[in-house]
C-alpha cells in the first residue's frame, strides 16, 4: 500500500540525475517561517536568486524561473516561441527528447523527427552534421526551430550543444535552437550565451 508520510531515516543515496539530493542547509532552511511575499525581504531575495541564477545558464539574459514540473517548461520554451502549424526538427536520443516531441505535436506544431542513422538509435548523441544537410536542404526556411535534449537522463548520452549552433549557422538557417538540459545544468559543461542557445529549459529536480 502507498503510504504517503513515508520518510525513511538517513540520507537517501541514489546516484541518477534525480530527484536532486536537497544539501542539509537547505533542508534546514525550509523549516524556517514562511517570510511574507510581499515583504521587502522576498522581493530583495527573488532578485538576488534571479541574478545569481544566471551564473549556473553562464548567461547575461534574464532568467525565468516559476514553478511547473520540466514538462512545464518544455510546453512554455514551444508555446512562447512558436505557433501551431510551424514546422520543428527534434532530435531523438531518448525517452525524453520523444516525449517532448509528442508534446509539440500536441501544441499542433509540425513535427520532424530525426535520429542516428541505423539501429540503437537511443545508444548516439545528436549529430550535428545531418541537423546541417537538413536544413540546408530548406531553402524555404519553414523550419522555426531546432529542438534537442542536452543530456539525455534515460541513456546518460550528452550531445554537443555548441556543435549544433555551428550546424544551424553554417546552413546559414534562422531556425531558433530550442535546448532542454533538465539533468545537464550544473552536473555537466553547460554555456546558454557562448553555444546561441536560444531558449534553455532546465528545472531544479534534477542535476
Ligand atoms: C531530460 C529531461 N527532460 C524532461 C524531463 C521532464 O521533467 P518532469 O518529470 O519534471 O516533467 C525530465 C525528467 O526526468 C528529463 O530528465
């Protein structure tokens, strides 16, 4: 039977992207008072969260942080971005990267799935050079944007991000990269501003 206050005694020590070990100061942290929201001591700590947190994205932009599950943030980085009908190359490495595919296409975006030529496609990273071919072959420009997963958590596959962007430019394609590094960002390298990311989508569960 699912016993709902089940809370084992000890740390739990499972080494996968998630849930996230909570470090004790944090935990303690949580016990205190809840502070008032519309106090000057929240709005003074937002700020500080939200310039701090740009440090762990190594970016200058502002970041946006509200609360959702990562699914979440995968439906906000496509409905913000795109319209229903626009056509989005996704890459698949991964249980994850096909959810978020079946997510886009339930936003009605068009999706087109790409994936490492043979078998044991989920065993490969993205390959940056057939992102290129294909969107030099799209002369029209009708793909909106690329989407890909950092770190694939199903298979622990890390593709090359900065490899991507390089694809997109030398295709010379003003597709938008679109990147999820749910369980990448600060566990592996991760560079929104220096790799031209466009939309990085992260979440506080994992890495
Ligand atoms: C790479 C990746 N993307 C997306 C998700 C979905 O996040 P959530 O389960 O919080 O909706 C996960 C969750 O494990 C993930 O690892």
């Amino acid at each position: 039977m699912l016993t709902l206050d089940f809370h084992p005694t000890g740390r739990h020590f499972l080494q996968i992207p998630g849930p996230s070990p909570v470090p004790d100061r944090i935990l303690r942290a949580m016990s205190l008072p809840t502070i008032d929201h519309r106090g000057p001591e929240f709005a003074a700590l937002g700020l500080k969260v939200l310039a701090d947190i740009k440090k762990i994205f190594q970016t200058k932009q502002p970041v946006i942080i509200y609360p959702a599950s990562g699914t979440g943030a995968w439906e906000a980085a496509l409905a913000n971005t795109l319209s229903p009908g626009d056509h989005v190359l996704m890459y698949e490495t991964g249980h994850f990267a096909a959810l978020w595919q079946k997510l886009a296409a339930r936003l009605g975006l068009k999706t087109e799935v790409m994936s490492h030529p043979g078998a044991d496609v989920w065993r490969h990273g993205v390959q940056a050079s057939q992102i290129e071919e294909r969107l030099k072959a799209d002369t029209q420009h009708a793909i909106r944007a690329v989407c890909v997963v950092h770190n694939e958590t199903s298979t622990g596959v890390t593709s090359n991000i900065a490899a991507v962007r390089r694809a997109i430019d030398a295709a010379k394609h003003p597709a938008l990269l679109l990147v999820d590094t749910i369980s990448g960002l600060a566990s592996a390298d991760y560079r929104h501003d220096e790799w031209g990311v466009d939309v990085t989508i992260s979440g506080s569960q994992k890495a």
